[in-house]
C-alpha cells in the first residue's frame, strides 16, 4: 500500500453517528479488523484486553439505553465493546505462561520475566493498575479504527456510556473484566463534515 493511500483513508475517516442500518461489514473484513486489535502491542506483552462483539439485538438495546441512546449503538452492523482485566496478578501470569508455551521454555526458565512483571503490577496500588490496564486497551482501539478505515468501513468509538450498567449487562465482573470502550463498525448514513486537524507542522516537531 502506498503512503499516500494510507493517507486518504484516514482523512475520509470520521466519527460516523449516523449508520445505514441495510449495509453489513462481512465476516471477513469483521475478523481482519478484530485481527488488528488482537496483534496491538502492549505494555510487557501483559494484553489485558477482551473484544466482545455483540450481535444480539436485544442486548445491543440494553447497551444503548446504557450508551445514553447513541444511535450507533443498536444501528451499525457490528459492535464491538473493548474490555480490560481487573485481575492483575493472574494477567501476569498468563504472560508468563503465554511465553513459555511460545519459546518452547520451561515457566521456571523465565524466571526474569516473571519478577520484571510480578513487580510492575505489585508496585502498583489496584487503581494504579486498573488505569495501566485500561490506558492500554485504547492502543488496539487506534488499530482497529486504522484497518476498518484502509478497509473503506465507517467507525465511531465511544467513552460516552455507563461503565457499570455494560458491565452488568454483559456480565463482564464475574469474567474479571470491565468496558472501556465501544466501537461501532459500518457505513455512514450521513455526510462527513469536512475534516479539520492541526497543520502537520503544529503537532510535529523534530529534533535533531
């Protein structure tokens, strides 16, 4: 892909509000935008997020009431939630696990990463690293957002819900999980206002 294709993605790229409720994200594309989500990187490889795509009707009716009756909610093809970890210490051993079973060790010949990560989550208090958790899930946000735009598919995320009435709805606690974003995936079913951003020149600067 060439540079400048990258670029007209994502300048048509806008927060869609409006979605045309006929026209479906296929399966294929859905996965290809989840993939993107699922290979983001994140702080010591800790992951601490789940993607929930709700397809259910009912559901997704529950969670716009709980989204303060955002349209795109209940009328985009797909929605996706972005939950993180509540549940630090076992997070931290899965990565130790996760890695093992990936380098083909022993979890006893990674005893390195596993004190590098025991004590980044043990310095923290517990709201230190539910803010470290949910800080993270916005960088799979960014990537999801990027490939359904290269892929022409309209976006609009959302902070603007009731964490506790999605989690409930969803029965997230009981997973050790909590929301902390949506993202509304389809085809706008209204006309971008034209896109305004600082000049380049205004928000880069290089130092050599």
């Amino acid at each position: 892909m060439k540079p400048e294709e990258i670029t007209k993605a994502l300048s048509w790229r806008f927060a869609a509000r409006a979605f045309d409720t006929t026209k479906k994200v296929s399966d294929a594309d859905l996965k290809t935008i989840l993939e993107s989500g699922r290979l983001a990187p994140s702080s010591i490889g800790v992951e601490p997020w789940k993607f929930i795509v709700v397809k259910n009707s009912e559901i997704r009716a529950q969670l716009r009431a709980a989204a303060y009756d955002q349209a795109k909610v209940t009328d985009a093809s797909d929605l996706i939630i972005i939950a993180h970890r509540t549940d630090p210490e076992t997070v931290a051993h899965e990565l130790v696990e996760r890695t093992a079973t990936a380098q083909g060790k022993t979890t006893e010949e990674l005893a390195g990463l596993k004190g590098m990560v025991d004590g980044a989550v043990a310095r923290n208090t517990p709201e230190q690293n539910n803010a470290w958790f949910k800080n993270q899930t916005y960088i799979p946000l960014g990537m999801m957002i990027e490939t359904a735009s290269l892929l022409g598919i309209d976006n609009g995320p959302m902070e603007g819900f009731d964490r506790t009435k999605v989690d409930e709805i969803l029965g997230l606690t009981a997973q050790n999980l909590t929301a902390s974003t949506m993202l509304a995936l389809g085809y706008r079913a209204e006309d971008a206002w034209p896109k305004t951003r600082r000049a380049y020149d205004d928000v880069v600067e290089i130092v050599e």
